[in-house]
C-alpha cells in the first residue's frame, strides 16, 4: 500500500495530474513531506538567484495544440479512446474502472484497493510470477491502483508498439481472469499491516491522517488507509464481490496513447475484450462533506521528538470547479516550489526547516487546500508564526505583477513541456473524458491559466485558506510546543494512538 509523496506528484505534469490522473490516487496522497527531494535537501540556497520569470520553452511551446482523440466502442460496451502519436515506437495503455473506493461497502473500507492490488496476483491463465517475467521479457511496465477515497481503479501497461500482441494478452488477463487466491489476500493483509505501523512511525504520516479526519470528518475522503478491521476480516470473497460488482466493460474506458492506429487495433481489442460480460453496475456515492466551521488546533503528542510536523489547511474545491485554475495560480505564488513564499520564508530566509510547500487540488467530490512542513521542535512557534503570517498575507495583500507573471509562467510552461511525455499526454486524454471536460479543454488550459488576475488570487485565498476555519494539525512533543499553540486556539492533545489527551484548558479533548 503505497502513499505516494507530494514531491513525486509535483513532478508530474506540474501539479496537473495531482488530483486528476486518478482520482484513482487520492488526494490523501496529495500531501506528504518528503521536502528533500522537492529541492531543500542539498543545503544550497536560491535566495541570491536571479530569477529571470522565464521557463525554458518557446513561444511555440505555448501554444498548446492537442491531437485529436480517435473513439470507437465494443459490443459489450466498452469505450475504446486512441490518441496516436507515431514520434516513438511504444504505447500507453490505460483501463479505467468506474468505480474505486467510493464503492467500497460502508463496513469494509478499502476493498477496492486490494482487489486492484491483487489483480495481477494469478489469474486463470498465469501465476503471479509468470506474469512478471513475461511482462519483463517484452520491456513492458505495468501498474494497478485504486486509492482508498478514489472513484476509479486503473490498470496501466506500456511498451514497445511492437510487442503491443504479446502485452495484450497479459493485459486483457489480469483484467479479465483474475483469481484472488486466499494466501495471497492474507499475505497482503499482513504486509498491510506492517506497512502501516511503519508509516505511523514518521510524523508527518500521522499529521496527514489527523489533517484528512479534521477536513473530512465520516466522509471517505478523511480515510488515508484500510482501517484494521478491514484488513482482519476481508477474504477473498469479498475482492471477487466487488470485481463482479463493479469490473464490467459498461463500466470501464481502455485509453490507448502511441504509435498504434484504431484500424488495425479494433479486431485485437475485440478479441481480447470481446468476452467480458456486461452488467447493471451502481453508481459510486458521493456523500456530502461538511465544510468546517470553525478553527480547531490539534496536537499529537510524541514525547522527546526533534522535530514537529505542521499541517494548515481546509477544504478546496471540486475539479469542475471555476475556481480551480485561480487555485493553482495561488497555490504555485504561496507555496508551490522552492520560489514560493513559504520555501523562501521559513526555508530561506529562517533556516527553520529544509523545505515549506503547499498544495491545492480538486476531485469528484471538493480537495483540500494545505500548507505543511518539518520543523524543529524550538522552533515551532517561530515556524507558526510565518505560516500564520504567510495565510493571511496571500489573503490580505494583493500579489505583485512579477510574482503572478512567475507563477502563471511556470504553470503554463511546466504543462506544454509535460506534453513531449506519453505518460502525460495519455493521463491529460483520461482527465478530460473522465471529467466531461469539452473536445478543447486542454488547448484552452492555458489561456485560462493567463487570464488569473491578482484579485482572483486574493479572492481564492480568503475563500479557501480562511484563518476563521483553519485546520491546524501539529504532531510533536506536546511539552514543548502546546504553549506555542495555544496562542491560536484551544489545542486539543491526542497521543499517538489518536486517544484525546487534555485540551490546553486542563479539560479532556473533545
């Protein structure tokens, strides 16, 4: 059970694909301090850099310009979307359920996960290591996922177009032949488990599923991982339930991208998928999420720590939004990379941490917007206090020309330069169609980046990233950072089993 890190999402498409490539990703994964890698960690400061607010493209670059999608359909049902690009001889192939964790059964959060995870663990025709080593004997890659919150799963293979035959017979059998052997769901369960006490070892895992709890509440979304009883109690039969349930060709789209052409494709996708039974599939749930409505601070207390974790943040919006290019914008000026001001201030000109960074993203259902860092234990007021500062300077002070042309420059060149990747083409094919965004979304993505004005990100900054409804989540030794807390609101002290301590007032938390 992988929590992908921020940083690794950051380098994808330049914050596009975050929440979008998968919502079969969630968006609890959207967040994590694994600041090294974004930049900090080499001790070299950017502070006396010149900052030129160029990115390394063209005009022509710019000028965003998608080929167009070719789309045909099976018997059964099954959407077939083709993006051909003959530059390189490979492919990218995609399936895309319509249904993830969203459709997990109230009593067995994170089904939908493992029966993705345990796809490509035999099926009818190949054991699980006969399907790694043919898949490594062709050059291929291959990978599964759902996320826990998601509204999709995905299967996703790619290789040399010459071997595109050979790929999709492993391909179309993991998806279609599955057996979900019961020592392999205990040995995943198990593995789960460990992996889990592992993470709930580093702070900054615990300050993101405090954080999602805060934001979400009982929605899916506030779940980073399977809870224990789903991992004590789930079987095998419970993963081909949900299969049946859900695994149907009306409920799937295979997204194709490469050096392939529809003509001759069609006759081997029928073969391969022209069997798969259609079905009546339910629609995913989405459940309404609260929006907090007021501020609340809470400390997990880890005795003797070095450090503290920080979280800040509320409730975002939804993909469709018209709020979310403005967003972006704000996010990338706030705290979007080593240039922003988070970075600058409590990286750059405090030493306080290795990095500061934020993050903003949307889904089916409304993200979340948070800044975070690892500090220093004595300097976690210190820290509080630029975090603080920074929210309500973004919110109260419109941004200076430069830094909205910057931030505007790097959004819109950081994407026409994704665009020479396979993997990003095909994942911007997945979110407009999975969206129902129009035929030209993507050539109008970045006119509707150039046309943020500052007072757009003023206004976004107020609605989103409020004082009044903050989330402030802290994970450290409470004996010496509740007082710094404290002057922010009631702390609520919770130990790391995520019992409720005492609140700053000598009361037990709520």
């Amino acid at each position: 059970m992988k929590v992908f890190t921020m940083n690794r999402l950051k380098r994808t498409s330049a914050c596009l694909v975050l929440a979008l490539l998968l919502p079969a990703i969630t968006l609890a994964q959207q967040i994590s301090t694994s600041a090294q890698q974004q930049g900090g960690a080499s001790g070299q400061s950017i502070r006396g850099a010149q900052l030129k607010g160029r990115v390394p493209v063209n005009r022509k670059t710019l000028k965003v310009k998608m080929p167009k999608l070719q789309e045909a359909a099976l018997l059964n049902g099954l959407r077939i979307v083709l993006l051909e690009n003959h530059e390189v001889p490979t492919f990218n192939m995609q399936m895309v359920i319509l249904s993830g964790g969203m459709s997990d059964p109230s009593d067995m959060r994170g089904v939908a996960l493992v029966t993705a995870a345990l796809l490509r663990e035999g099926t009818s025709r190949r054991t699980s290591r006969e399907i790694a080593e043919q898949t490594e004997a062709i050059g291929s890659s291959f990978s599964i996922n759902a996320g826990i919150s998601s509204w999709t799963s995905f299967v996703f293979f790619s290789g040399l177009s010459e071997k595109f035959d050979q790929a999709l017979d492993i391909f179309s059998d993991v998806i279609l032949n599955p057996t979900f052997p019961q020592e392999e769901v205990q040995k995943y369960a198990s593995r789960s488990f460990g992996q889990i006490q592992v993470q709930r070892s580093n702070p900054s895992f615990v300050a993101q599923e405090q954080f999602l709890r805060a934001v979400y509440g009982d929605h899916p979304a506030g779940t980073l991982v399977p809870p224990p009883s789903t991992l004590k109690n789930i079987k095998a039969a419970d993963l081909q339930a949900f299969y049946a349930a859900h695994y149907r060709p009306n409920n799937a789209i295979l997204f194709v991208t490469g050096d392939l052409n529809l003509r001759a494709m069609m006759p081997k996708l029928e073969q391969a998928f022209g069997s798969w039974q259609k079905g009546s599939v339910q629609a995913a749930n989405f459940p309404a999420i609260k929006q907090p409505t007021k501020s609340r601070i809470y400390l997990i207390d880890r005795p003797n720590s070095v450090q503290t974790s920080l979280f800040l943040g509320g409730l975002g919006v939804e993909r469709t939004s018209p709020d979310y290019y403005a967003g972006q914008v704000m996010n990338q000026i706030f705290g979007g990379g080593p240039a922003a001001r988070l970075f600058l201030n409590l990286r750059e000109d405090h030493g306080y941490t290795y990095g500061a960074y934020s993050s903003f993203g949307g889904n089916k259902y409304p993200g979340f917007i948070a800044a975070y860092t690892d500090v220093r234990t004595d300097v976690t007021e210190d820290a509080m206090r630029e975090l603080m500062n920074e929210i309500k300077r973004i919110g109260e002070e419109r941004v200076s020309t430069d830094e909205l042309e910057n931030a505007k420059r790097s959004l819109v060149g950081g994407f026409a330069l994704s665009l020479d990747s396979p993997q990003a083409l095909l994942s911007n094919v997945v979110i407009q169609k999975l969206y129902g965004f129009s035929d030209n979304y993507w050539d109008t993505y970045p006119q509707k980046i150039a046309d943020v004005t500052s007072e757009d990100v003023q206004r976004v900054a107020r609605k989103y990233l409020s004082p009044s409804t903050l989330q402030i989540i802290a994970v450290g030794d409470a004996s010496k950072t509740q007082a710094a807390l404290a002057k922010y609101g009631t702390v609520e002290v919770y130990d790391s089993e995520g019992k409720p301590v005492r609140a700053a007032n000598g009361r037990p938390s709520n």
